[in-house]
C-alpha cells in the first residue's frame, strides 16, 4: 500500500470525521460536500470514496488534499476478487491508513450501508447514517442490502435525511434520532441556510457523542457490578421541552422542569451566549462587565431569593444613584440631602416633608407618567429629574406615557440614598454568566447557541414549547410590530481605579446619553482600571423595552388571544408578555408558570 501523503494532526480533541461513500468527492451531494468542507476548519476531515478496481496486482490507496482541506481516499484493489475479499482488502487498506495517520478521535459518517462491511472493528465516537436522499422503505431496498441496511440502522446515532418527514421515518424506521435537512432546491449556500444546517449537524453530534460517553459510562458500572448491560441502547432525542431563549425566563424554566419533572429540555438561543440581557463576561482588561447595562438584583420575594441561592453565592450591595443636575451631582430618589444640596437650604426631616407637600401638585385623576410625578414633587423638580431622562429614554413626553412607566416617586424625607428599598439587594458573587451556567448545568438540558429556533423546530422533535421570545415576531407580525425603545451600549475601559462618585450617574440634561454605569461598584472587583458603559436610547435595535400607551397595549392583547388560544406553547418573559419585569419579576413569573404546567400535568396524569 502507498499513502502519497501525509497530514499534521490536530492538537484539538474535536473529534475527526471519516466519511465512507459510494460516490465520487466531485459528485456528492451539494449539501454533504458543503458541511464536510466547513468542518474542515475544525478538524480534520477524511473522504472515502467508492473503491476503483484495476489491473494492479496490490491494493492501494492514493490521497489527495481538496482545497478546503479535506483529504480524499481513492481505494483501488484488483480485478476480480470476491466481495470477501473486496471487504478484508479495504479493511487492511483502512486499518493502516488510520494508524499512519494517527485517527484515534473520530465519527464515522456513512453514506452508503455497504461500508459496515469492512469497517465492523472500528470504534467511532459516533455514528452517523447519512442517506442523502429521502429516506428508503425497506421495500424499496434490494435483499442484498437489507442486512446492510437493517444494521445500519442498529448502529447508527443520528441518521440524517433530506426532507421534511423525519416523524414518519422514526416511525417506520423505528429508529428515534432521524433529521430532516433542506436539500438543495430548499436552499443555496448564499442564503445561510447551509451554514445553519452545519452549526444544528454540529451540535447534534456533540449530544450523540455525549450520548455514546454516557452510555459507556453505565455500561461500565453495570459490569463492575456484576451485571449484564444491555445489547443496544438507543438515546431518544426527542425532547419533551423546546424552550426559546436562555435568558432568567428561559433558564429558570430548563432548570425546573429538567432538575423536577425529569423533562428532557432543549434550549435554543439565538445569541452567542446564554444568560439574556444579563450576560457579563471579563474584558480584554479583565473587568467584568455586563454587556447589556446594569443589571441590579433586588427583590421583597424570599421565595426568589432562595430559588436563586441555589446557582449562586452572592455579594451584599445596595445600589445608589447620583443625578447630574444644574451642576451638581444629587442623590436619587430625591432625599432630604437632595433638597437641600439643590436649594442650598438646611432643612430637617419634619421640614422637608412640608416642602413636599406645598411643591406637590396633587391631581384629581392619575393617568399620564407626568400627572404621577407633579402630584409628587411638582412641577420644578419633574423638570429638573424626570422629564429630560424620560423624553431621551423613551422617545415621549412623560405626559404621552401611562402612569405604569413611573407607578411611583420615591420620596424621602432622610438622608437614605439607597435606590431601592427590597429585602434582599445583592450581587451574585462571581457574576451572572456563571450562575447561569450552574443553572443550565443538568444532564436532561442540551443548550444551542447562535440558532434560530424556528431554523430547527422542524428538524429535532420536540413535544412543547416555552417561548421567551417577542410574541408579535412569533405570530409573524400579523397585527403589526409592538413599539420597543432599544439602547446602544458604548463601554469604554479608563485607566484609572475609579471614573465617577456613584455606580450610576443619571443625565436628565442635554445630553444624548441617560446614564453612565461603573462596573466594579456593582462587582466588587479590584483592579487598578475601570470599566464603564454610557446608555444611549434609540428607536431601532434589540427590543429592551415595551412601549406603555393604550394602543400598544390593545395591538398586544390582540397578540394574546392567539398565544391563549394555543396548545402546547407557554409565553413566558418580558418580550412574550410585553411587560417589563425586573430581574425578581422574571424569575417570579417563570416560576409560577413552571407550577401551572406541572399542576396540569398532575391533573392530566390523574
């Protein structure tokens, strides 16, 4: 045997994947040479093609290197030889391929039933049976290929199909992992559709090895223990849960229902990361920052408290506010040190709770955010405050937004400047992420990240779903878009210990920005530079908060009469109720939705 080339193996314990065929690399598939040729970036990757008989007296494999990298292998063996012979020939053939090439760590991706035949003594990390076409009926098979076929199927972790019937193959072939992908008349490869066939191919691979490893796992102690494992053990992928997005909503629903029913979850999450809007991670500086604003912990609910006291060890912080106002930076809530920093006055407390009563302009009916604050604290201090910070927050005039934007003004008559008044207030001790990660950290929860869900809810089974996401795009917009305001956020990172006085600075001024946060203040991090973040409010973008007018809400309850009138969806979060919740509020809620779906089920059972 001559092997014309050699290869550089990879460091990395990614897996390698030998692709068996009976075709040609220049004639496969659109969407096979696609995927193999994009997982060349990763790892090696290895095609065999169909065996090419010659007059040569030995047999021989001849390699050569495609110009994505993938390395092709063109058996050839003499003429007229048996097929038992064919298959030892290829076997021997393969046996020293592999071991000149050190592919210790590998998948084996069959194309066509008939390899098994000479490579029955190789220990894949997985298997995967790749049909090409739809799916064959046994009667279509030729007998000769049934054993083939029928084994292939007994062998197989995942079988991948092109078409849209992957429910019905389950059922005929018996098999639970079967997938449906697009075929090139679905798609081309402009259109991203191939890129995310690859990352889904990807990811089920990883719970199909992951799979395998528990198995093996268990057989392993099964056999310490002096007892029989069984022949096969075939892992059914289809999951009980498909919950949308894997922010406080989506993760505290994963959790429960893996962690208490034994629900087999999977999380799916467009962005790169899990966590929603309070994903921090450490800078190139090594600060830890929070990528989407501050996100403050603070809630009266114990119940919260302790469910979250469970992922994570927390840091005591009470969180405080300065507002940039006429040159001055003053405490909020407005205290008494506010009134009298502001006015140069020397007011006591008895003293300032006078002044608020004759600044306060009481209304008669309280409808608009502005008739909440002027019944509060006047029309002065409104000014001064909350109208210039709400008109950049919001795109409106306080007097266009219901009261529900500011329920109430916090008013203090001493010299408390914390801005919040809950039981418990602190931070979770190494940072958000992480406690998402313990969270998430359960063998019935498989997490997808930069996926589309409605990209894959064809394609892996799932019996229902928790959807986090923005009703009005889950209904297709049909009584068009809900109002958002989206922020962009601008972090820059100074070199100096600390920026500013107070962890968050308001700007209800000229400014175009709202507020500017100063991480290690919420962190407690010690490093000798800083990290900040200025907030500038904006129409267009990620959608962070619903739009409270009358008429936004009559689109939304349009909305959620169709998300009532479905079967097997829960609607669970800030953008799948159109609400906006603080953090408690989020966990609250998923919480509670958790209970009504295990009631029923209870009742259902019964």
């Amino acid at each position: 045997m001559a092997i014309d080339c050699s290869f550089t193996t990879l460091t990395s314990e990614t897996p390698e994947i030998v692709c068996l065929s009976n075709l040609r690399w220049y004639s496969v598939h659109p969407r096979l040479k696609h995927i193999l040729s994009r997982c060349t970036s990763q790892r090696r990757v290895f095609f065999i093609e169909q065996v090419i008989f010659t007059d040569q007296l030995l047999g021989r494999l001849d390699v050569r290197q495609d110009k994505s990298g993938l390395v092709v292998v063109i058996p050839s063996l003499p003429k007229r030889l048996s097929e038992e012979d064919i298959n030892a020939d290829l076997q021997k053939l393969i046996n020293a391929f592999f071991q000149e090439n050190h592919i210790d760590n590998y998948i084996l991706w069959y194309c066509t039933s008939k390899a098994i035949a000479f490579t029955r003594n190789l220990q894949p990390q997985a298997v995967i049976y790749d049909c090409m076409d739809e799916l064959p009926t046994i009667k279509s098979i030729p007998p000769a290929l049934q054993e083939y076929e029928s084994e292939m199927f007994s062998l197989a972790d995942l079988v991948f199909i092109i078409g849209e019937q992957s429910s019905e193959a389950i059922q005929i072939h018996q098999h639970p992992n079967i997938y449906a992908f697009p075929s090139s008349d679905d798609c081309n490869v402009s259109d991203g559709l191939y890129l995310r066939t690859w990352t889904t191919m990807m990811k089920l691979i990883d719970f199909a090895i992951a799979a395998r490893q528990n198995e093996n796992t268990s057989h392993s102690n099964k056999a310490i223990q002096g007892e029989k494992p069984a022949a096969t053990l075939k892992t059914d992928w289809q999951f009980d849960y498909l919950i949308v997005g894997a922010g406080f909503s989506g993760s505290v629903m994963a959790e429960r229902l893996a962690r208490h029913c034994g629900k087999k979850v999977l999380v799916v999450e467009k962005r790169n990361h899990i966590g929603g809007n309070a994903y921090d991670y450490y800078d190139h500086h090594g600060i830890l920052v929070h990528k989407y604003g501050p996100q403050i912990f603070h809630t009266d609910s114990q119940e919260v408290f302790e469910y979250l006291s469970q992922f994570t060890q927390w840091r005591p912080y009470e969180h405080r506010v300065l507002s940039s106002v006429d040159g001055q930076m003053l405490p909020l809530p407005i205290n008494l040190d506010t009134i009298n920093q502001l006015y140069g006055m020397n007011l006591n407390s008895f003293e300032v709770d006078e002044f608020f009563k004759c600044i306060a302009e009481p209304k008669e009916y309280i409808r608009t955010s502005e008739d909440v604050i002027v019944s509060k604290v006047g029309k002065e201090l409104y000014q001064k405050f909350f109208q210039g910070y709400t008109r950049k927050q919001w795109g409106l005039d306080p007097s266009e937004l219901d009261k529900s934007v500011i329920a109430r003004v916090p008013t203090r008559t001493n010299r408390d400047n914390r801005y919040f008044n809950d039981t418990y207030q602190a931070m979770p001790l190494h940072g958000y992420t992480r406690m998402f990660e313990k969270m998430l950290d359960h063998p019935n929860i498989k997490v997808m990240l930069n996926t589309d869900y409605r990209e894959i809810k064809q394609v892996i089974p799932w019996r229902e779903m928790v959807y986090t996401g923005a009703i009005d795009e889950f209904f297709d917009y049909r009584y068009g878009k809900l109002p958002y305001r989206s922020i962009h956020f601008q972090h820059e990172t100074h070199n100096t210990s600390v920026f500013q006085p107070a962890p968050v600075i308001n700007y209800p001024n000229e400014h175009l920005y709202t507020r500017v946060t100063e991480f290690k203040y919420l962190t407690g991090q010690e490093h000798n530079k800083t990290s900040i973040v200025y907030e500038f409010p904006q129409a267009e973008g990620e959608p962070y908060y619903p739009v409270p007018r009358p008429e936004n809400y009559e689109i939304y309850k349009k909305y959620k009469a169709l998300a009532d009138a479905m079967l097997g969806v829960y609607f669970v979060g800030r953008l799948a109720t159109y609400k906006y919740y603080n953090i408690d509020e989020c966990v609250a809620q998923a919480l509670y939705v958790y209970q009504q779906i295990k009631s029923m089920k209870m009742v259902n059972s019964n």
